[in-house]
C-alpha cells in the first residue's frame, strides 16, 4: 500500500462515489488519503453505481471505481455451496463487495452485474445484529467471501475493527479467507483464538492461468509459515480444484510442495472443494467472460453446476491421499453435498 503504483490498486480507483451519509466518515477520511489523486463524486446511494443496467464488468475490470457506502447490517446464512466445516451455526456477512483480485472462476461475476468494488464504511449496524444472534448460540462467521479483506487491510482496517469486537466475543469464531501473502499485516492484528486465517492455495500454474493479480504460491506458503509461526490459527483451503487436462500430475506435485514448507500438525484445519458453481452464476459469468472455466461442459444437479462424477471423485481422490499424509482425517473437511 505504501506504493499505490505497484500494488494491486495500481490503476484503481480513478473515482471514487461517496454516499452523501458516509462523507464524514472516518474510514471514507482513511480512504480518501489513500489516493489523493482520484476524483470523488457525492452520490445518493450506492445502487446508482454499483446497480446500474447496461455495464460492462470486463471493461470496467481495467480500471475500477470505488464506492463508499452506508453501513450493511446483513447477516446471512451460509449458502449450500459452502463449507460449513462442521460449525452447526455458519453464517457470512459482507463489508466489501467485490475483489481486488480477478479469478476466472469467481462466482462474484455470476453475482454482481458490476466490477466496481463497494466498501460499506459503518460495521456498527452488522455488529449489533451479530450481538443478537450471539445471545441465542455460538456463531460461526465468514467474512471474507465476497471478497478479501486481508489485501485491503492496509487501505481499510476492517480487521482491526473486526478484531476489536471479536476480543470479548468468545463464542463468536470468524474466518477470514484470503489469497493475500502479506503475513505482515496478519501479525499487526491482535492475536485472537477466535479468528482464523484461511489461506486458500492452488497450483502456480492455476494461479497463473486463472488467479490474475494474485500473490504467487510461494509468496502465500511464506505467509502460512509467519503465520503459524506466530501461533495464530491458519486454515488452508483447496478450494477450488480444477480439472485441469494433467490434473493429477499438477496437484500431486502441488500437495508436495505445500507440506515441504508447512506441517499439517501446525495447521488448524484444510478444507477442500472441486469447482462449482450455481446455475444463475454461470449464466451471467458466460456472459461476463468467455474462458475454459465458463465453458467446460459441467453436470447440473439441483441448480448447481459441477464436473461429472468421476472426475470430482478423482480430484477428491488425489487430495485424500496426499492431506491423509499430514492431517488426521477430523482436520480434513470436503465439500461434497450437490
Ligand atoms: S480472491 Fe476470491 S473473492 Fe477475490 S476474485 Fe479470487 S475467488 Fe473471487
């Protein structure tokens, strides 16, 4: 962050709308300091941006607009294409949406007709409706899938904020799922038993081919290692597989190369899911961008798109035998159900 020109926000954020009600805001003072040379423009509501018909997310991706907006109280339950990694009340919430990366089989672009990111500046609202759940049982909360909260940490402090809350909140546990390598700015944060940091790895040629912007797979297994090293909690999500045409070589290679720099008895918990995605998803992704990811010729089962059978048992196959190596089979958690 300390070089805007050659971080991720290079070329980001030409102009950045601000919701009239949010202009005084703190965060929208901390933002706006950030990139002093953009234009900001007052508006209404977020929506006459962000919600607008007739956009084009893949022009729009070459050089994004922010949008600062009012508080999101939101607190969902986790969706059925999710993990819930055994937690018997998972939910998610949103105070960003979209990414500053750009994966290919993101289902952001199935889920938002604009490639603009919307930060919600106010977390006050959705940590009083998170307070009410609270009182009735523990709760279990992403909140970092509709986008990555880590590689904004530097422009935004929403994990410090998080943090803050969570330190007298003990049944509250959250996960912050990230593709960012900055171990830095994870040890910066308050070491807390009840966030943790779920770093999800691919192959380098996956995040090559299709995780552009991302931080390279050595750059994410240095942070894992600074991570547990401080003794925080890490997650590692494989998640998604592809099937890739060599798949088996790729992911045998890549499961070694994981476990040569991280032990499994440092780890948490892993995670794993093969691709897939909801059928209203694809659709709009198809539309938004045409690449082998939109177009493999997926199973649909129950308004979920996925590879057949037999290939989503092979990827599974693969990551059994190689996770079974490190972890006991109660820290390995699968995506499955369809
Ligand atoms: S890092 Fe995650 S949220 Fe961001 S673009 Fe990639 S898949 Fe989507």
């Amino acid at each position: 962050m300390n070089d805007l020109k050659t971080s991720v926000f290079a070329n980001q954020f030409s102009h950045i709308y601000v919701e009239k009600g949010v202009m005084e805001h703190p965060r929208t003072a901390q933002v706006l300091r950030r990139f002093s040379n953009s234009t900001v423009v007052e508006c209404s509501s977020y929506k006459d941006i962000f919600c607008r018909s007739h956009q084009e997310p893949s022009t729009q991706r070459q050089s994004r607009s922010l949008i600062l907006a009012q508080g999101n109280a939101a607190i969902y339950p986790g969706a059925k294409v999710c993990q819930s990694m055994g937690n018997e009340h998972f939910y998610y919430t949103s105070c960003v949406m979209n990414c500053i990366y750009d994966c290919e089989y993101c289902y952001l672009q199935g889920m938002y007709r604009s490639a603009h990111m919307v930060m919600f500046v106010d977390l006050s609202e959705t940590f009083r409706e998170l307070d009410k759940l609270l009182a009735i049982h523990p709760v279990y909360l992403c909140i970092s899938y509709d986008t990555d909260l880590l590689a904004i940490e530097p422009l935004t402090g929403y994990l410090a904020e998080w943090c803050e809350y969570l330190a007298t909140r003990p049944n509250c546990t959250v996960e912050v799922r990230t593709k960012c390598a900055s171990a830095k700015t994870i040890l910066s944060l308050p070491k807390l038993s009840n966030m943790i940091f779920a770093f999800t790895l691919s192959p380098q040629e996956v995040i090559s081919r299709y995780e552009h912007s991302t931080p390279s797979l050595k750059l994410r297994l240095e942070a894992v290692d600074k991570t547990v090293s401080d003794e925080r909690k890490v997650r590692l999500c494989f998640d998604p597989m592809l099937a890739l045409s060599d798949f088996e070589t790729v992911y045998r290679a890549f499961f070694n190369e994981v476990f040569e720099t991280v032990s499994g008895e440092d780890l948490f918990d892993v995670s794993v899911g093969v691709f897939r995605i909801s059928k209203d998803y694809l659709k709009n992704m198809r539309e938004a961008r045409e690449c082998s990811i939109t177009y493999y010729p997926y199973t649909l089962t129950n308004g979920v798109y996925h590879y057949d059978e037999e290939t989503e048992q092979r990827l599974f196959s693969i990551a059994r035998d190689e996770l079974s190596k490190h972890l006991p089979s109660d820290k390995i958690f699968f995506w499955t159900e369809c």
